[in-house]
C-alpha cells in the first residue's frame, strides 16, 4: 500500500471524527473519494460491518449527518 494514501486517509478520517461525525459515515466519505481500489473496497466493506454490527446490536443508526 501506498504509505502516503494511507497517511492522507487516515488524516482525513481523524479530521472527520474529531468534527463529531460518525466513524460509519467517515468511512463511507473517504471511499468516496478514493479512486477505485483495493483500499476503496476495503473501507466500503469496513463501513458496510460498522452498520451491520450497530443495527444487530439493537442501535438504530441516525442518517441525519449525511446530509
């Protein structure tokens, strides 16, 4: 992997939940932003477990900070 894409990530979703957003939507945006990958994948199948998880455990996930 690409240790400077890694770094610009990882700064990017620290940023994000430092400004509160959940870890679920910072995955989700990151992805987003990434060129089509293996680390794109990666986060998209981390940000898809983080919500199978929450809403198994009983949590109802609230959507409202991606808008």
């Amino acid at each position: 992997m690409n240790l400077e894409l890694f770094a610009f990530v990882n700064r990017q979703l620290a940023g994000m939940l430092r400004a509160g957003l959940p870890l679920e939507s910072g995955l989700r945006q990151v992805a987003r932003d990434l060129q089509k990958g293996r680390l794109r994948d990666e986060l998209e199948q981390l940000e898809a477990d983080r919500w199978r998880r929450r809403w198994s455990a009983g949590d109802s996930p609230s959507f409202t900070s991606d808008c």
